[in-house]
C-alpha cells in the first residue's frame, strides 16, 4: 500500500490539524477519489441528505420484526478488517451484520498474514477474491480507508483511522442525542440541533471521535464547544470551519474554562485521555482531573446536562464512576446505538433498499 510515515499530530492550520497522526503514502493517499458509492469514509463525504437518509433507515430497521430483519442481508458476505484493538466497534458491526443475516469474518493484525508483513492493498485483494462483499477497516494510519476502498473498489465502511475520523461514531452520538433530547431521529434537516450547544472534553488533538462530531454536528444546527487545555487542544481547531455554510447559530469555538462551557452546554461530550500519546507533553494529569473532569459536584448544577462518553472510560480521569453510572449519562445508550446506526450503514453499504 506504500509506506506508513509518522507525522506531527499537531500541525499549522486547522485542516492539517484535523488530518491527524499517521497517514498513507501521500501518492496514494491523494489519488484520484473513486470508491464505491456504498464507502463511508469520513462524514465529510455526507450531505445532510445523506444522514438522513442513514437515520431514517435506522428507525425502519429498528422497527422490523426481528425474523425479517434477519433477511435483509442474507447470504452477503462482510469481511471485518482490524489492525487495532475494539470493543464496541468491532462487536456492533458483527452483531449489526448478523443480525441483518449476513456471513461475516474477522481478520486481525494478530491472526492473519498481516503479521507476516502482508500490506493493506493485498491483504484487502485477497479478501476480495475470497467473496468478501464489503470491508470494515480500523487501521492506524490515516486515509488507510481510502486506499482500501481505491484498491479493492467494494464499499469499505471506517471504523477508525489513525487521528482522522470515525464517522459511525459521529452518526451514532447524534442519533443518541436526537432521541435523549427527544428531537426527530427518523427526519434530520439542516436545523435539527437548533438550539442545542454540545461540549467536547479532553484529548481533542488525537480524537478521530471529535474530529467526526466537530464536523458532522454543526452542519445540522448545533453549536459545538472544544474544551480542554492548550497540549490537547491547539488554537488552529477553532478554524476548522471557517467558511463553510452553516445554519444560523451554528459553529464552532474554543473555550478553555470547563465549568464556563458547561454552564452553555446541552450535552457534555468527554474523551479519554490518551496516555500513550503524552510523552513529550507537559501536561500534569492532576491538574487536568482539577480542571476538566465531569465529577458530582459539577454535575449536581446541571441537572437536565446530557452526559456522553465515546468510550474506553477511564473512570476517575476525565469522568468520574458515578458521573459515568448517573440517570444523566447516555454511554450504554450510545453502545446500543452503535449497533442500530451500523445495520443501517451496512444496508447503505450493499446497497439494499428497503
């Protein structure tokens, strides 16, 4: 697939910064885009009428009798493609393509040929000619989905590249909004988050979760507040959408005091903080706990906040247990709505019509 270069994950301008951590071989990265129209690669790639579209066959699958629903996909092959380690991800599209009657395999960094060195281009040839009818790929490098998907030319879903997006995730917190918030979730329109200010906390500057939410929550009407301290969130994030059409109200900014963004906050959004990418940093973990951890004594102000969590949580980090376990925590919620927004990424992907 070319090689795999190490670049700084933070960089001048808000476009290089939202890039993110590794990437593929610029030749191939930036090669001429034509995938199958099935891909879903960066929420970028969405029109508002595409989410839509997405939510709505969600709540059309959601209601369908589960022995039907068991054959919407039945006999389609969906091959699961992950050189890093999931939970939730992986588990909901497996049991997302099963429950829809599909035939799926898991091939990891750990169990197959990639261990022996084989690249992503003909690790993805192979399980296309092995009748794979679709690739689900988390890969450590940046814009991996988009050579996969040049390569094989099957739709090719991401569920993680590098520090870049993770849009099922972006999909999958809205839904989880729309329907805590008790807005529409079957009819999206570009002003369905009118009103609604979400506040994401934590490790912003390696987060493909808050890259995909900056992007994707905005173009639907909500404002969207960055909080976290300068080491995990350079002031080059708060251009990320300057210039881009969006409803009135809408936006993005960067505020530093947490308890000052909480108090305008609809939803808190928080994110791990990822130790294994400090080294190098100043950041004093007690002080950031002080700062910006989601504990009671803030939350006890706040008593209709939304609490959110893409997960793995650290609990007592960036959010505490009892945070966490409280009726205002929506993070099990999101786990089920993974599972719902996949069947209907899944069905996008193969291209079924309901």
């Amino acid at each position: 697939m070319g090689t795999l270069t190490r670049e700084a994950a933070a960089r001048e301008g808000a476009a290089a910064f939202f890039a993110g951590g590794e990437s593929v071989n610029a030749n191939d990265h930036h090669a001429a885009k034509i995938y199958h129209p099935g891909s879903l690669l960066s929420v970028e790639d969405l029109s508002v009428a595409d989410v839509a579209e997405i939510l709505a066959t969600t709540s059309e699958l959601e209601a369908m009798d589960v022995s039907a629903r068991a054959k919407v996909l039945e006999r389609r092959t969906l091959a699961l493609l992950f050189y890093e380690s999931s939970t939730r991800t992986r588990t909901s599209f497996e049991l997302a393509a099963k429950s829809l009657g599909a035939t799926t395999t898991l091939v990891s960094d750990k169990s197959s040929s990639i261990e022996k060195g084989e690249s992503l281009k003909d690790t993805g040839l192979t399980l296309r000619a092995l009748g794979a009818e679709a690739i689900v790929l988390r890969h450590p490098a940046s814009g991996a989905p988009e050579l996969l998907a040049r390569v094989t030319g099957l739709p090719v879903l991401n569920a993680g590249d590098g520090m870049h997006q993770h849009p099922t995730q972006a999909l999958l917190d809205l839904r989880t909004i729309l329907l805590r918030l008790k807005r529409d979730a079957a009819r999206v329109t570009a002003d369905t988050l009118h009103g609604v200010t979400v506040v994401i906390t934590g490790d912003i500057k390696h987060s493909r979760v808050a890259r995909s939410n900056a992007m994707l929550l905005p173009r639907l009407g909500a404002k969207v507040i960055l909080c976290g301290p300068e080491e995990l969130l350079p002031e080059e994030a708060s251009d990320l959408l300057a210039g881009n059409e969006l409803p009135s109200g809408a936006g993005l900014e960067i505020v530093r005091d947490f308890d000052a963004a909480l108090a305008r906050a609809d939803v808190a959004m928080m994110l791990r903080i990822q130790k294994e990418r400090l080294l190098g940093t100043a950041l004093d973990l007690g002080e950031y706990v002080k700062r910006y951890q989601l504990n009671e004594a803030r939350l006890a102000q706040y008593p209709k906040l939304l609490v959110m969590h893409p997960g793995p949580i650290i609990r007592g980090l960036e959010i505490a247990g009892e945070v966490a376990d409280s009726p205002q925590s929506a993070i099990e919620e999101q786990v089920a709505q993974g599972l719902a927004v996949r069947r209907a990424v899944l069905v996008r992907a193969l291209g079924v019509r309901q």
